[in-house]
C-alpha cells in the first residue's frame, strides 16, 4: 500500500468515526499542516468519497458517502494484505540476524514502543532473547513490562545491536540515535531498504567496555 492509499484510508476512517471532526482536528490526526488537510478533504469530495454539510452557519459536517464506504472497505483489505505481507517480511527479516545474535551472545536492544517494537519483541524471544533495554526519544513509559529509557541514556547501557521499531521508511529513530552517539554499524531497521550502510549482517561483538 502506498502512501496515498494510506493517507486516504486514515482520512475515511476518521470522518467515519467522527463526523463532526474539524480540518484542524484531521491535520492533528494524520500528523500533517491545516493546509494539507483542506487540500486532501477537497479530493476526497472531488472523488466522491465525502461530502460535507451545512448542520449550521458557521458549521461544517463531513459524512463519509456510499461510494467512501465502499473505497474504505477496498482499502481497508488491501492494507491488511499488505500489513500481513509486511510483518511476515520483517520477522523472516529478524529471525535469520537475531539467530546469529543468539549464537553470538549479543546483547540486543529496542528502540521503539509501538506495534513494531512488538514485532522485534516477540522475534527476539522466539530467538531465545530478552531486550536488554527499550529506548524512546523521551522515555517515561512502560513497553511490556519494562522501563522505555530515552535515547540519550543509551550510552548507560550495555548492548551489541539496537532494533529500529519502526516500519516508517523516513524514520527519525535512526537520527535520534546517531545524534545521540549510536555507532551506525549497531543500528538494524526493521525493514531491508532503509538499512544504513553496513560492513557486515550483524555488529561484532566487543569483549571488554561499553558499547562505544
């Protein structure tokens, strides 16, 4: 699924859910300007998909129409097919690097909390690994049990790999981390193509120090 078809499907679902919401509100769901959001309701009307309506003066209601529900639904299988195409990619992708952490005796780490980190949680255990830690940009919250310690305390822990839990292409993860001092050998993404440039599958394991 692309990025459009994306856009638009989150786009469906949060008119569905709410038809009172506000362009404002759309522009702070999908994480885009108010700009956008008028341009991006303006196709989606242009297509036929909503439509809008006067409930008042000064109020605007946006109702997502027959011929959206329909395209809603289409979407909403193809991100599914594409999700389950994806997630079966990433663990294959995990599975055969975190076999050799294993054998190695690595020690590996997450960055991330959400779905993804999941995903590289449970492909860790299935490896017969625990996460020596979870990172996120701020911390302060709780991942399955464990304390989420932001970034910039990585260098506290003792770790061989972090994860990059984010299915995201353009992720800010791997800034964050190579900002706060993360060699870039030690970074794996979770998907293939926005793998940084490495020497080698997995990072050498170093016998005496930090990770540094």
């Amino acid at each position: 699924m692309d990025f459009e078809a994306h856009r638009d499907l989150r786009l469906l679902e949060a008119v569905h859910h709410d038809s009172r919401v506000t362009q404002r509100g759309l522009a702070n769901q999908l994480g885009i300007a108010l700009g956008l959001a008028n341009i991006y309701l303006k196709r989606m009307i242009h297509k036929g998909f909503i439509k809008c309506v006067n409930v008042q003066p000064n109020r605007i209601s946006y109702l997502v129409t027959p011929r959206g529900i329909a395209e809603k639904a289409r979407l909403t299988y193809e991100f599914m097919d594409y999700s389950l195409h994806l997630y079966g990619e990433v663990r294959q992708h995990l599975r055969a690097v975190l076999q050799d952490c294993a054998a190695a005796g690595q020690r590996v780490a997450i960055c991330g909390r959400g779905e993804a980190a999941e995903l590289a949680y449970l492909s860790l255990k299935e490896s017969g690994l625990d996460p020596v830690a979870v990172f996120d940009k701020d911390g302060g919250h709780d991942f399955l049990g464990m304390p989420v310690l932001p970034i910039a305390e990585q260098d506290q822990v003792d770790y061989d790999l972090i994860i990059v839990a984010t299915l995201d292409p353009a992720s800010q993860q791997v800034s964050d981390l190579l900002s706060a001092g993360v060699p870039e050998e030690k970074l794996f993404p979770l998907r293939k193509q926005t793998a940084p440039r490495r020497k080698s599958a997995t990072p050498r394991v170093r016998t005496n120090g930090k990770h540094g």
